[in-house]
C-alpha cells in the first residue's frame, strides 16, 4: 500500500503533559482523511509537526516513502504540505490578495509583481468556487471568508497535502456545505486531505477513513462508511456519549432581560444600522436562542448587550432596571455573565495563567481581595475546585499559561468563569465552537442546568443541530433585524434555513 503521509510512533511532551505517545497516522494519496479526538487529545500537536512548527521527540515522518526531516513550515511547503489553522494566520491590514501572496511573493527587481498573482488566484478562486474579494481588507470580511483565503494561499502554493484543522468551527451550515464540496473537489483532483474535526456528521459526510487519538495514544483507524457516528465517538471518549440534549420543557416566568427597539451602528458616519429596532425579551428559566448566519447582527448584539458596544437608540433592561449606558463591570456585577464568541480577543488574557483567568470578573470582590490585596491562596482554591469541576486540562493545573492550553479548554475556562459567578443572565455565543462531543454535552448539560435553576439564557449560535437541540424558542436574525420567531418543536431547519437567507419574514410582535 502507497501512503503519501507516513507518521511513526511520533512522541511529543511539553511540560506536565504527553501530547503525543508514540502516534501513528497513515494517509493515502487523494483521500480525505479525518483526524477524530477530544480537546487536547493531541491532534493539533500531531498536525503541527507535520507542519513543521514542533520538532517530535521521537519518531519519523516519510512523505512518498521518503523519509523527511521537517523543520519549519518553509521546509513543510517545499514538500507540499499546507495548513489552514484553527485560528487563522492572516494580516488584518493587508487585502485579501497581499494575504494570499505573503512568503511566496514574486519580485522583479524588488518590486512586488502582483498582476500575474490576481490573475493566478481569480482563476482559482472560481475553479474551486471560492469567490472571494481580492481586494477586500481581511478586517471586513467574515470569517467564512477569511477561510476560503486560507484555502486559497495552499491552493496558491500547489501544496499536494492540505491540513484542515477545525475548519468547520466558524461556519455557518450553508457555508460548511460549500467546504465539503471544495474539499471533495481537491480529493478528485488527486490532493490528500487531512481533516481535524470534533463533528462526527461531517465525518461521516466526507472522510474516507479515520484516525482516532485519546489522551495523546493511537486508538485505531477505521473505515468511516463501516463505522457508526455512535462507535467513533465512544472510542474517542472512551464511554457511551449522549449526542442528544436531555432535557424537560421550560417553565418560563417574567422577563429577566427586556431589549425595545435596540438600533446600533458600527460608527457615527456608517449609513446603515447593524441592528435595526430589535425588541425582545428572556424570561427566566428559558433558554432564547438567536438563530442566523454569520454577520448578520448576532455579534453586535452580544456586544450592545454585554456592554461592549454602545446602542445608538433604544433600552436594555435587566430585572427592570435600565442599563443601556451602563459600563461592562456594572452589567457584570448586576448579574450578566457572558460567554464571548472570540475567546481570545473578548475572553481570555492569554498571557496570564489560568488561575488569574477565572478571576477575571470578580478579582476586586471581598471573595478574593482584602484591603486591596489580592489573596493568593483563595485564587488558587477557586482554580483547583474549577480545574476540577469543569475537567479544565492543563500541562501544570492552576499555573499553566492560558496560551498553551487548547481551543477547547480555554473554552472550558471561561465557561466555569461565566458560570459560577451565578448570574441571572447568561449570555452564551458559540459556547461549543470547536469542542469535542464529550465536551459539548457537558457544557449543553450546564446550560440546561443554569435554565432549570431559573436563569435566564440567551444563546447565540451558527450551529443548527445546537439551536434545534437546546432551545426553548427561537428568534431569527437577519440583517440587523429580527425576522422570524419559532417553537423548535414545529419549525424544521430547512424552514429556519428559509428567514437566515432572509427569503422569508414574518411580523415578530
């Protein structure tokens, strides 16, 4: 059997933690190959290597048979190997075209040549159906966007192996439906993919075959058209998972949050309003679920709400008290914890360990300050009690600097934080962005949690499977606008797919 990719018994430590324990991942030219595991189990290590920005501590990597030694990702696009991480490497600054270009740029005496590369990357934006801008600043663009740049820059490149590390995680169903098209497209054309996902569904939509790790170990790969989406999963969490939500019917009492006729606009001159007279109300004990595609107003909301963002007209109210001009820790304080959709920009410090992380909102509270002073041994006690609720992993528990910690276990973080501050609303966007099963059925099962204790919930999410499975009732958001509001239990996601792609609306009282 020819494999373009061969890993053996790579091993990878950090300190207090294996990463990798002696992984082995085989890779046929031209499939698309899923690489399954939870948070921290050890896949974006693996990737990494094969990238060329870790060296293993043991092991070999052969490529076409060959055996290679990898020592920075130059050394990896010389062999072909692309990468599209889970936190994108683009300049915010530069357009769309200086993104795609940057490190493979073409000169002539010292002037940047960019005619031939425009033409070059607007034939493959339409070949594989990218459409992208190239001119386009990589700031204004969504997510969505920024990650078919991504794509665009390996395609550039002719890279013959391609490493997509939850490049799902930030997109919304119709755009995770044209990746899968793309993705299959490349796999035609005879590239091998290697495909870093938690989604058990698209697995089984694409991949061709599975490699799945637990903890750092090899565990098998199997056949994906063989094997269950409920088998997968219990190998990669090592226990029979729920991949439903489990949960009574709400019980609704009186608004906790009230929002009338909210309008924002990003800026003084913008012509339009982000948000155009949005009116609503969360009552207590009910999980509202913001429903819509990625731009169309969820993140503003979040922010006018949390107190990020200042409302240009209309009234925030929480437990009838208007807090519209509020400042950010006032709202905090009166009782809104907010779960935010970037968790290093709106979440985290990234340079601060994570004890002083989960205290981030309640640092100059009598619980953890006298006089003042911080009190190091409370900080560390509320670390070690959540470390251990929350089943936070870290290389070195209450010390580790939040930056070396996965995607999923920042997340974790800053959901014990969020939570436990026992608030009356909780704002939660994409609280499962990028997490494994066994972590999104946890956090499902503490949002339930916080509704059954007659709290509040506003959720905002781009997944459709979170939004029908959670909810209580659900608002469309389109264009700034509320569009449409459903009982999860009569509505069907074609139907909700209908008022996000803004081809239907209803008056919503």
């Amino acid at each position: 059997m020819d494999y373009i990719i061969e890993m053996l018994n790579i091993t990878k430590t950090f300190p207090g933690i294996i990463a990798n324990d002696s992984v082995n991942l085989l890779v046929k030219k031209g499939e698309i190959h899923a690489l399954l595991g939870e948070n921290g189990a050890g896949k974006s290590t693996l990737m990494s290597i094969l990238f060329g920005m870790y060296q293993p501590d043991k092991g070999e990597i052969k490529i076409n048979g060959q055996p290679v030694k990898i020592k920075d990702p130059n050394d990896a696009n010389r062999l072909g190997i692309g990468m599209v991480h889970q936190h994108f490497k683009l300049v915010g600054n530069f357009s769309v075209l200086e993104n795609i270009v940057l490190g493979a740029e073409d000169t002539k005496m010292g002037v940047l040549q960019l005619k031939e590369a425009r033409e070059k990357v607007m034939e493959l934006s339409t070949q594989y159906r990218l459409m992208v801008d190239p001119d386009s600043k990589i700031d204004d663009i969504t997510v969505g966007m920024q990650q078919r740049v991504e794509i665009l820059k390996m395609i550039y490149r002719d890279n013959d192996i391609l490493i997509f590390d939850e490049p799902t995680a930030v997109l919304t169903p119709q755009e995770i439906e044209e990746l899968i098209k793309i993705m299959r497209k490349l796999a035609q054309e005879g590239k091998s993919i290697i495909f870093i996902t938690h989604k058990l569904n698209e697995i089984k939509q694409v991949a061709d075959r599975c490699t799945i790790l637990r903890k750092g170990k090899y565990i098998d790969t199997v056949d994906v058209s063989k094997t269950t989406a409920e088998e997968m999963s219990e190998m990669m969490v090592g226990r029979k998972v729920q991949l439903q939500v489990s949960k009574e019917d709400a019980n609704p009492g009186e608004a906790v949050l009230s929002v009338k006729d909210l309008c924002l606009k990003t800026n003084k001159n913008a012509q339009k309003n982000k948000l155009n007279n949005v009116t609503f109300d969360v009552k207590k004990g009910e999980i509202l679920c913001i429903a819509g595609i990625d731009g169309n107003g969820q993140t503003e909301l979040a922010y006018a709400l949390s107190g990020i963002m200042p409302i240009s007209s209309g009234t925030v109210t929480l437990n009838g008290e208007d807090i519209s001009k509020a400042s950010i820790r006032s709202r905090s304080v009166k009782g809104i914890s907010h779960i935010p959709q970037d968790r290093h920009k709106d979440g985290l410090v990234l340079e601060y360990s994570l004890e002083e992380n989960l205290i981030l909102q309640e640092y100059f509270t009598p619980k953890f300050q006298k006089k003042g002073l911080l009190q190091f041994d409370k900080i560390r006690e509320n670390a070690t009690k959540l470390i251990e609720q929350f089943d936070i992993r870290s290389g070195q528990g209450p010390i580790t600097t939040v930056r070396s910690m996965s995607g999923g276990n920042q997340q974790k973080a800053i959901i014990a934080r969020e939570i436990t501050k026992d608030p009356d609303l909780l704002i939660a966007v994409q609280p499962t962005r990028g997490l494994d099963v066994g972590a999104i059925e946890y956090i499902h099962s503490k949002i339930v949690e916080q509704r059954d204790n007659g709290k509040a919930v506003l959720l905002i999410s781009l997944e459709l499977d979170e939004v029908m499975n959670l909810s209580d009732r659900i608002l469309v958001i389109y264009e700034g606008e509320i569009v449409g509001e459903f009982d999860p239990k009569q509505v069907d996601v074609k139907e909700l797919g209908l008022y996000m792609a803004g081809s239907k609306k209803m008056e919503v009282k």
